[in-house]
C-alpha cells in the first residue's frame, strides 16, 4: 500500500498530473522540437536494456534534426550505466531505477558533484502468460508467491501450479514455468523490491539477459510466466491484471497499478559549465512532442507537458 501511494504521490501529484489523463496518447501542449544550429558529432549511451528500444528510436528522431551526430547504444542492463559515466565512456546511462547510493557516491568521488538522473517516461512492468493461459488476474501476494522463495509479502503458501491460482481442468497440475531477469538489470531490483517485497527469489527463476527474451520464454511455454517491461508485449503473451488492475496509462498514473516506475537517463551535468550542447539537445528532443511520441510508439507511458516543462526547468533544459 505504501509502494502504491508513493508513486501516485510521485507520478500524479508531483508532476501535475490527472489520475483521468490518459497518458497514453501525447500530451498537445507538450512542445514541438526546434533544431539548432552547430549540433554534430558522437555520443554513446551505455545502460538498462529496457530503455534500449527507446534510446535506439530517439536516437533515430535524434539523426533527423542532426543527421551529422551519430550515437552508439549498448543495453547490458542499469548496473552498466554507473561505471560507464564514471569512467566517461559513455555520454547517457539510461536507468530503469534511481542511482543506489554506492553508485551516486562512487560518482561524486569521481567528479566532486552528483550525476543528474532525467527521469524521460512511466514504464509499466507486466506479469507475462502465454496467450493461451486463461488466467483472469493474479493478486500481489499471489505473484509473490510464483517469483519468491521467502513470500515476504505474506502469502500463506508457494504457489507452484497453476491450480494453485484457481485453474482448473488440464491447467490444475500443470508446472508454472517462471521467467525473469539476471541481478544486472533494474528491472529485477525493482521487482524485488516492489513483488517480492523485498524477498528473495525462487532459485528455480529462469534468469535471462534481457527483457525480450523474457517473454520469448513465455511465448514458447505454455505454464510459462514472467515480468518484463510493458514495452516488450508480443502477440504471443498476455498481461495480466493485478490487484484488478489492468496495466493502462490512467492506472499508473493514479498509482493503482502496482508495478510503475519512472524511467531516467542519467549524465554528467557540470554544476557551473552546464551541459554538453549535444547532450543538452538530446534531451531537449526526449521532453519533446517529438520524443514523447516515440514514447507513446514504443508502448510506455508518456510524460504529461506539466511534467515535461517541470523536468526542462530543474535541469537546465530551457
């Protein structure tokens, strides 16, 4: 309940924005992108492989206004994205949570000030079933059950089949095959600490690399369940309500469904010199119509023009 609170206070209230906004779609009042003169060279994004869909298309928005700037892309998972700032071999470290505070110190140790973390868009994780599960929905303690080992969530049992969770017929017996990401993304951070309460996982998880092999583990097993980015949903799984809640923009917005995050790229500010012009435009274009409607394309939750104006402000953008 406090999880769910936080970020409605987060999302909804803090950014301005409506629990009725359907977020979905992008906002009209949010700006048209307006190129600039000067703006060319390299810059490597290196970090979250949820966010790596989304860095290669705004990268794509990114080359139409400055067809001379190239950008290199790499998405192993959000640990990546600290030590690769740190070490200045990337520009942008996209991140599917905030900085832990061993990652914001090790930075600051480097540069004397803190890295700035941009938050770009709402993701939704999804708990993914094959197309031909018929399961209606799962509560939270019951997801907890499927995914942990130590049920901190305080679910009175392990969930192991899927009659477990009320199927019936040829599913009653049948073995839930479950599907995850490995410890580097941020995405299991925060399915942990958000599904599992802070728990350990089930050792019987299998861990894959990215988000879309996830659910390609999903689309060829039949008991199969996993959670990866709403972004990544194929025709060959579906996504199940939780806690009655269908994963929609509106829902996240009011914070009613469970598993929404914020979305950052995260960079090296300089207090006093200020951003590197190419950075700066780069994220000019992100906190854009043009950049919230590759958002909206790419199947996440786009930022309201209040948040959008919000962001510009704090960090320098106008």
């Amino acid at each position: 309940m406090m999880l769910k609170k936080t970020l409605a206070l987060g999302v909804a209230m803090t950014l301005g924005l409506s629990a009725t906004s359907a977020m979905a779609d992008v906002d009209a009042n949010l700006p048209k992108y307006e190129r600039v003169s000067g703006i060319s060279g390299n810059l490597s994004s290196v970090g979250s492989d949820t966010l790596n869909n989304l860095m290669t298309l705004w990268a794509e928005e990114f080359a139409g206004f400055y067809p001379n700037v190239n950008i290199q892309i790499q998405g192993a998972g959000t640990s990546t994205a600290p030590p690769a700032l740190i070490e200045g071999t990337s520009n942008f470290g996209p991140m599917s949570r905030p900085m832990r505070d061993s990652e914001q110190r090790a930075f600051e140790d480097r540069y004397g000030y803190p890295p700035t973390l941009v938050p770009v868009a709402i993701d939704m994780i999804a708990v993914y079933v094959n197309q031909d599960n018929p399961l209606e929905g799962l509560t939270m303690q019951q997801v907890d059950a499927i995914f942990g080992a130590t049920r901190a969530c305080g679910g009175p049992r392990n969930i192991r089949t899927w009659g477990d969770v009320g199927l019936t017929g040829g599913w009653a017996n049948r073995d839930i095959t479950v599907y995850g990401r490995n410890a580097v993304s941020g995405t299991y951070g925060f399915f942990r600490e958000t599904a599992l309460c802070g728990g350990d996982f089930k050792d019987t998880v299998n861990e894959q690399p990215g988000s879309s092999a996830v659910v390609r583990g999903v689309e060829q097993t039949l008991g199969g369940v996993g959670y990866s980015g709403i972004g990544y949903r194929t025709s060959g799984v579906r996504v199940v309500p939780l806690n009655g809640f269908e994963a929609t923009g509106d829902n996240a917005a009011s914070g009613d469904y469970p598993l929404a995050r914020f979305l950052y790229v995260a960079a090296n500010q300089h207090p006093n010199d200020g951003w590197n012009p190419l950075e700066r435009e780069f994220f000019r274009m992100v906190l854009s119509a043009e950049g919230q409607g590759v958002v909206n394309r790419d199947g996440y939750v786009t930022l309201s023009a209040a948040a959008a104006e919000r962001f510009r402000k704090q960090f320098n953008l106008d």
